[in-house]
C-alpha cells in the first residue's frame, strides 16, 4: 500500500515549469488572481502533505549547514517525530543536501526521504532540528519502497507531489502518479529546451510513461483564463511493456 499521489503543477500552454518565464498577464487580468490558483486548488484536494524534488525544497527550506563534530554512528532506519497533527512537507533528497534549521516548512512538518549513504553527522543535524526521515534503499532511488513507508509508518493516505519536473519524472517512471491535476496559465514560455512540469531524464528515458494512460475527469475555467484539468492515470490496455 502507499498513498494516492496527485501530481499538481502550474504551466504555460506549452508545457514550461518556470511561471518566472511566463509572459506577463494580459490588461485587464490580475496576476495575482493567475498566482492565487495554485494553493486555492491544492486546497480542494485536502492532502495529508505535499512532496517535493530535492531542488525545489532548496528554495523553501531557509536552514544553513552546520558542523557536528562526534555524531553517533546510527542505523539507516526511519526516524519519526510527532508531527502533532501537522500536514506534511516531503522532500526527496537522496544525497542530504537540503539543510532546514527547523522542523516545518510554512508549519508543515517535514520528511526527507535520503539514501543510506547520507552521513551520520546529516542525520544528526537532522534529529537537531526535530525533522522526521526515512530511507528509500541504498542509493536513495526507491521510491515506491519510500512511498509505502509513508502510508504504513505515517499512515498517510493521499499527497500532492508538487515538483519539480525531474521529481514529476521519476516518479512517473515508477507509475507513483494516480491523478494530474494541471493550471494551464494564460501564458507562454517559448523557448526550445525549457524545463517543462514532467521531465523525466533517466537513462532508459524514451518512454517513462510506458504502460500508462491518462483520462480526462474533470475541467474548470478559473478567474483570469488559467483552465484547471484533471486526468486520471491508468494502467493502458493492451499488453505491458
Ligand atoms: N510550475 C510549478 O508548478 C512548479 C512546482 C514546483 C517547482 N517548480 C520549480 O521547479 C524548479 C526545480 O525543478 P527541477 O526539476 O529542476 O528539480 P526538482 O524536481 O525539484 O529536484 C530534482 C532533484 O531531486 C532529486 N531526486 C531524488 N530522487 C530522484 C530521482 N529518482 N530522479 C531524479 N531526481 C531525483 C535529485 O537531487 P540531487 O541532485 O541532490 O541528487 C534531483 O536533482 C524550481 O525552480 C521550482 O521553482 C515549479
């Protein structure tokens, strides 16, 4: 068992992660209107947490690394704080790079997924600042073992998996996305090479949606033209690869 994953993303029409690139709001639309939808939308679904790329949590996460000397040698198993009722702020951050400084991200309780490589003294920086973890295998990229960890250790049934696109990727490739939910902005990016919200690059990288399928189950026009989709994914008919 793991959880329901919704992958939630915003984008242009073409596709592109960055709203930082997107072109302005045309007259008359608020572009705070355009910018509100995505937490507004995320709120409908009422996850347990969210889930993020080691990336995308460098830049919510406002820690700074610290030097601990004489940190205890400890086994490469989950450690679980109280997280007293807390929604929860997931990070995938297989080599401990992210530093927190604190035990939430915005009053979410936070949980990095490591590989067992990561090293004592992160782990002891980690318990420091009062964040739960967990491994996901030796190199950090078992993901579906992470996600069942999720549910049978935290009991969490449903998440929101907010990106980046490489995090979106990977988890497509291991078919861990039950349900797209995508905010198709009034927007353009337009430039060849640009990340886009799904962007899978692992060497067998060809077809990480082999196997799949996605069905349309719902649509809504928003204030200021962002279109709201959501799609289903499903296992495809016809033989599996
Ligand atoms: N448009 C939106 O709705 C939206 C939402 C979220 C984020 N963003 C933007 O997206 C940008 C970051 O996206 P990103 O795609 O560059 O990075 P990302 O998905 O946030 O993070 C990628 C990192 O995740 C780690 N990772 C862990 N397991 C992995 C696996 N199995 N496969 C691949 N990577 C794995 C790797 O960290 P290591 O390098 O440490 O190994 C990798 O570099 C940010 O600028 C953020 O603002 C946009």
């Amino acid at each position: 068992m793991r959880p329901y994953i919704i992958c939630h993303m915003i984008t242009s029409i073409d596709g592109r992660l960055h709203p930082s690139r997107f072109t302005e709001a045309a007259a008359g639309v608020s572009a705070d209107a355009l910018s509100s939808h995505y937490e507004e939308v995320a709120g409908r679904f009422e996850a347990e947490g969210w889930i993020v790329g080691r990336k995308t949590m460098s830049e919510l996460a406002t820690g700074a690394k610290r030097v601990i000397t004489n940190a205890p040698s400890v086994a490469r198993e989950p450690h679980v704080v109280d997280r007293n009722g807390r929604n929860l702020a997931i990070a995938i951050d297989p080599s401990g790079r992210i530093h927190y400084g604190q035990d939430h991200i915005g009053g979410d309780h936070i949980i990095a997924v490591l590989s067992e490589q990561v090293s004592d003294a992160y782990l002891a920086e980690l318990r420091e600042d009062g964040v739960s973890y967990i491994f996901a295998g030796p190199t950090g990229d078992d993901l579906p073992g992470a996600m069942a960890q999720l549910a049978s250790i935290f009991g969490i049934r449903r998440l929101l998996l907010e990106g980046g696109g490489t995090i979106n990727g990977a988890f497509l490739r291991h078919r861990l996305i039950d349900e797209f939910s995508t905010l198709i902005q009034p927007a353009v990016d337009g430039v060849a090479g640009s990340p886009s919200i799904v962007d899978y690059n692992g060497v067998d990288g060809a077809h990480p949606g082999a196997g799949q399928a996605l069905r349309l189950i719902g649509f809504e026009a928003l204030k200021g033209g962002t279109v709201w989709l959501r799609h289903a994914v499903e296992e495809a008919p016809g033989p599996r690869p």
